[in-house]
C-alpha cells in the first residue's frame, strides 16, 4: 500500500476520531433516559422480533445506542455517495444545523417541564417521546452530523474506498466512546445537560459557517466542545450552580414556549388536513 494512502487514513482516523467525540456525547445524552432493564417496545404486527431483539441488540439503551452506530454507518455511506452533490448544496447544511439546534430547545424545553413537575405546577398537555421516537432522533442527527463529518473527509482524499475506511473506524470510536459517556452521565447527571449544550454550539458553528461564511478548524471546534463539557462539571459541582441555573431560566423557558408551539402547529395540521377533506367529501 502506499505510503502516502496510509497517511491519508491515518489523517481520517485522526479527525473522525475527533469528530466522533461530540456525536459520542450527544448520542450518550439521547439515550441516557431510555430504561436499561425493559425490552423494545415492538409494535403489535413486528411482536415476533422480541426474542431475536433481546438477543442482538439488548434492551432499549443499548439497542438505541446500537441502531444508532447502523444509522452512523448507513449515514455516512449515504452522505459520501452524495458528497459532491452536498458540497454544492449548502441549504442541506443549513437544515442540518437547524436540526441539532432543534434538539438542544427539545432538552432545555425538558428541564422547564421537569422544574415545573418538582415545583408542583399543573403539567402542560405535550408530545412525549419514548424509545421509537428516540431512535428516530438519533437517525436524524447522525444525518445532520454526517453531513459535517464527510465533507471534512472528502476534503482529505478523493478515494471513495480510503475515505470509506477511515469514517468506519471512526464510527467505531463513536460507539465505544457512547457508551463511556452515557456511565458518565449517570456518574455526573449535568453532563446531559452539557451534551446538549455541545450540540447546540455544534449547530451554531455550521451555521455560522454556512450563512456568514465563518470557518472554525476542527481542533478548535473540539476545544470547544471539551471546554463546554468540563464547564459543565465544573458548573454542577461548585457554588457556580445556583447563580448559572437562575441565569439560565429563561433561556429554558423561552425553548419550552418554541419547542410547545412547534408541537401545536405540528399536532393541529394533520386535524386540519381531516377537517378539510370531510368538508370536501361533505360538499362532493
């Protein structure tokens, strides 16, 4: 082999590697609530699938944390396919970005709602998600990160096949360092919060890129996402904690109200759509 390929696959692992990292944390975040002793939940028609579920891929933590590493793979194989195509698409990059930032109003929105539980308040009626709608959470974000992650790596090489290589180990640095985060949370339950704090830097970062043309090295953007997460111990095991978290609130108000009108609107239009059609027929 020569010389200068293995290089090259060197140079991806490398920065797969720390690429990986912060979609290690967000992926160990989205998973950390789901149950470690409870089987998948298989819809009634797919009920055949438990035994060989249990087996393969655990129970819903590990599983999500699993389909998730398939959903990398296949993400990033789809994404390489259509590199030359997104280079020259920025929008998609756009969307992506706005989708991590998504996420990141979903959790904060979260912690309003749990506040409000532990002060006593009456519960606002909302959409909740168990282990389906997070597995489909982290396809979506494996997506928006994949986006970020193989154009870096295209950047590198113009073999398909060496390109190809060094994504699939980094996945795999992904999975491993998943898993260590999620233990990580349960040690120091604040990371949660820090991992969705990353993810939102994450997506202010591509934005910041593709509408105002701003470009951050990826070593940069790794000591930045290294600062957030050991802040936030730093934040959670201090006096820092009291003033931070009052300071915060109504930041984590206003991602409850976006995140409560996403939901009406997205709730309201398919009732809307019936409503429409009965009219129609009513009038056919």
């Amino acid at each position: 082999m020569d010389i200068a390929v293995v290089t090259i696959i060197i140079q991806l692992i490398f920065l797969e590697g720390i690429l990986s990292i912060d979609n290690a944390a967000v992926l160990g975040a989205m998973v950390a609530h789901l149950p470690n002793d409870r089987p998948i939940p298989w819809p009634r028609p797919l009920r055949f699938l438990e035994g060989w579920s249990q087996i393969t891929l655990g129970y819903q933590r590990e599983a999500a944390l699993k389909v998730g590493l398939l959903g990398a793979y296949i993400g990033r194989g789809l994404m390489l396919a259509l590199a030359s195509v997104i280079i020259h698409v920025p929008w998609l990059r756009i969307i992506g970005a706005a989708y991590l930032v998504y996420l990141a109003f979903h959790h904060f929105a979260e912690l309003y709602h749990t506040h409000r539980a532990e002060a006593g308040h009456e519960e606002i009626p909302r959409v909740r998600g168990g282990f389906w709608p997070t597995v489909l959470a982290i396809e979506l974000a494996d997506l928006a990160f994949s986006i970020d992650n193989v154009i870096a790596a295209v950047a590198l090489s113009d073999e398909f096949w060496v390109v190809m290589l060094g994504v699939a180990i980094g996945i795999l640095v992904m999975r491993f360092a998943a898993t260590i985060f999620t233990r990580m949370i349960a040690w120091e339950p604040a990371l949660q919060t820090g991992a969705f704090l990353l993810l939102l830097a994450i997506g202010a970062e591509l934005l910041a890129e593709e509408v105002w043309h701003v470009h951050i090295e990826e070593m940069t953007q790794f000591a930045i996402s290294a600062s957030i997460l050991i802040l936030t111990v730093i934040v959670a095991r201090t006096p820092l904690r009291v003033p931070i978290t009052l300071a915060a609130r109504p930041v984590i108000w206003l991602a409850a109200m976006t995140q409560l009108r996403l939901e009406s609107v997205t709730t309201t239009l398919p009732s809307f759509r019936r409503k429409e059609r009965s009219t129609d027929t009513d009038t056919l």
